[in-house]
C-alpha cells in the first residue's frame, strides 16, 4: 500500500515514515550462512614407504664401499629405501602435529667403483624417530621434523688381492633434523618430499688382532627421499571447518598413477642330523634355520598421452640353508637375490613405455602392476626406453 506523509516537522516525517515501511516488509528475513570452503583433515595413523638418494662422510681413513646409485653418481649410501609410520594431530588452527618412525636401508656395493684397500665401512641401515610440527594448507602440509637417529655401520678387513677376510659391526647412536613437504594426492594417499640430515655418534672399531691401528667412524649423512604414505581408518579425508555448514567429500584417486607390492618371506631349518663327514662343503650337523626376505614395489606415473613411467624397486635379505645362493632353488630359489645381513635396495626395472594407437577398436585396460588403468585401441604399437644406463 502507497502511503504519503507530509509534516511540518522534520522529527515528526521520520518516525511515522519509518513505521509504515516496517509495516509493509516481512516479519522476518532469511539469513544466509557463509561460504567456506571445506578442510583437509590431517589427522589420523599412516604407513608408508620411500626411495631416495643419499652420501656425506664417516670420517677419515674409513674407505666408504661405493653404493649403487641410479641417476647419481655412487656414494656411501647410493639409492636409498625403506619404510615408515606415523601419526598426524591437525588443531583446529591447522597446525599438524606428529611423530614419524621410519628405517632407510643402502644399496648392494658398486664393485668396478670399489678400490683396493685393508679396510671398508658401510652403512647397514638408519633409523629414526622424531617429532614433526607442520601448517596445513588444505591439501598441502609442509613441515619441520627432529628426532633420535640410530643405525649400524660394518667394517670390512681384507686381504691383500682385496678378498673379505672378517667383518666387525658396531651400532650408533645420534640425532636427526630435517624438514619436507607432503601432499594429498588421492584417495587416502598422500606424497611427500623430505629432506634429512642424519648424525650418528662416532664409534672406534679396535683392529689390533688385524694389525690395523684403531679405526673411529663417525656417520654424518645427507638423505633427500620421496614417499608415498597410506592414511589407515575409514575417517573422511574431508572435514568441515567448526564454522562452516558445509559437508565434507573426499579427494577422488587418480587413474594416472598407480601403485602395488608383494612380499615373499621363506623360512627354512632342520634338526640335528648324523654327519659323520661334515665339511665345508655339507650342512652342519648341529641344526640350522635360516631366511630370505623379498620385498617389491610397482610404481606407475602417466606422464601423457600413451606416455607411462615405471620403477620397481625391491628389497632382498637373507641366506639358504649354509648361506647357499640359489643351487638352482635346491636350497632356496629367493636366495640368489640375498646374501646380506639386512636388506639391500635394488632398482629392478626404471623405464619409460609409449603406446601409439593406430585406432580403430577401443579396448578397457585394468589396474595392476606395471600396468595403468583406462582405454587404448586394439591395434597399436609400443616402445620402451629402460633408464638403467643412466645409472651409475
């Protein structure tokens, strides 16, 4: 309804005025909530592993063993790989907390790099476990981490044609500083890029029974490693902030990477036997039990169209029945790929494939290893380059 109000005064124009434009509007009106945009939760237990690339010093005159390396020159390290685990704390000012164990183990000796020498050190495993303190911004959590650091270093004595004659093993213990970035990639995985510095306490190897003089290894090394971890628990990676209305939704996993493993655990012993004749070429009559460790991952990156880059690294451990290889698996066909104490990385297979379609018929390709997910023709052609000449 039009209304016209017409006063003498000024005050008197106002208050009337007001009253029936009041009257005329709704009794109340909508009001509508801020937007905000949803937040990646943090928080929750991982596990994970990494592959990397290590070097630095154990001091001098320890003779480092040359580790295969793949791109990089060898180094007392060389290609690097492992495991690790932990458990991430997002407050509600995104700040993560968390603490992190992991264990980084070297690869097999370069021989052709390996020098005639008395004595070699090298690094058998590290470990750590530390604190991490990060910013979350959403899908993207860098960070700073410190911690212990532990390990074992081996010193190798020999001959004078270079053969092994006896090794000593000695534990360190240290402390470790680092920071890195991690991200969510997909479904409950994240990746991450860390770099590491590791200082292990010196340790003196005694070699008078060598007649070699005393030998003090002090481990300072230099790791940089990229990772992929696995968030555990059905939570959803997507939370609402405490002000927003907004319902959470998942990061969807990606067809253009994959990733899987396996691994192969063989355990073999026997009793005490007769062995009238036992030499170096028997089994030992006193019972024996030994094992071999396999571990394998296949890593897969579309890198374009028909474009595709794969890595399988492996990790292998252990010993056959009197420390056979193989025999042809008589004694243990996973065997030949051991012959260490703790596990050594290997880069199995490193290669880049190119699919060219020559069209026609479409046909569904399923997820595996080695192997991308989606389409490709039926008539096609492929070509692959192995980047292990790259290597060292």
């Amino acid at each position: 309804m039009k209304r016209i109000c017409m006063f003498g005064s000024s005050m008197a124009v106002l208050a009337p005025c007001s009253l029936a434009i009041a009257a005329d509007l709704p009794t109340s009106l909508p009001i509508k909530a801020p937007v905000r945009a949803a937040i990646y939760d943090w928080t929750g237990f991982y596990i994970g592993g990494h592959a990397g690339y290590g070097g630095g010093s154990f001091g001098s005159g320890t003779n480092p063993i040359p580790d295969q390396a793949v791109f990089f020159p060898h180094s007392l390290t060389g290609l690097i790989g492992g495991f690790q685990a932990g458990y991430n704390l997002q407050l509600p000012n995104r700040v993560v907390l968390g603490v992190e164990a992991d264990v980084s183990l070297a690869s097999p000796i370069d021989r052709p790099k390996l020098d005639l020498a008395p004595l070699n050190t090298t690094l058998e495993y590290a470990a750590t476990a530390r604190g991490r303190i990060g910013y979350a911004f959403g899908t993207i959590l860098p960070y700073v981490t410190r911690g212990l650091a532990w390990g074992q270093t081996r010193v190798n004595i020999n001959a004078d044609d270079g053969s092994l004659l006896s090794s000593r093993l000695l534990p360190h213990v240290g402390w470790t500083a680092g920071l890195g970035m991690e991200m969510a990639v997909g479904g409950n995985w994240t990746a991450k890029i860390e770099y590491d510095y590791i200082d292990l306490a010196r340790r003196t190897y005694g070699l008078g029974d060598a007649m070699l003089p005393d030998l003090n290894v002090d481990p300072r090394i230099h790791v940089i490693k990229v990772g992929l971890n696995y968030k555990l628990g059905d939570a959803a990676l997507w939370a609402p902030s405490a002000t927003s209305p907004m319902s959470g939704m998942q990061i969807p996993e990606s067809p253009d990477w994959n990733i899987h493993g396996q691994t192969t655990v063989i355990e073999q012993g026997y009793p005490r036997i007769h062995s009238p004749y036992e030499g170096a070429n028997s089994l030992p009559g006193g019972g024996q039990g030994r094992e071999t460790l396999t571990a394998d991952a296949f890593l897969g990156w579309r890198l374009w169209d028909g474009g595709e880059l794969y890595f399988n690294p492996e990790l292998a451990q252990g010993f056959g029945l009197n420390t056979t290889l193989g025999l042809a698996g008589f004694s243990n066909g996973e065997a030949q790929k051991g012959g260490t104490d703790f596990p050594k990385l290997r880069p199995q297979r490193y290669f880049i494939r190119q699919t060219f379609g020559l069209g026609g018929e479409q046909e569904e390709v399923a997820d595996g290893p080695l192997q991308l997910p989606g389409r490709r023709a039926k008539s096609r052609c492929s070509a692959a380059i192995s980047l292990s000449g790259l290597g060292s």
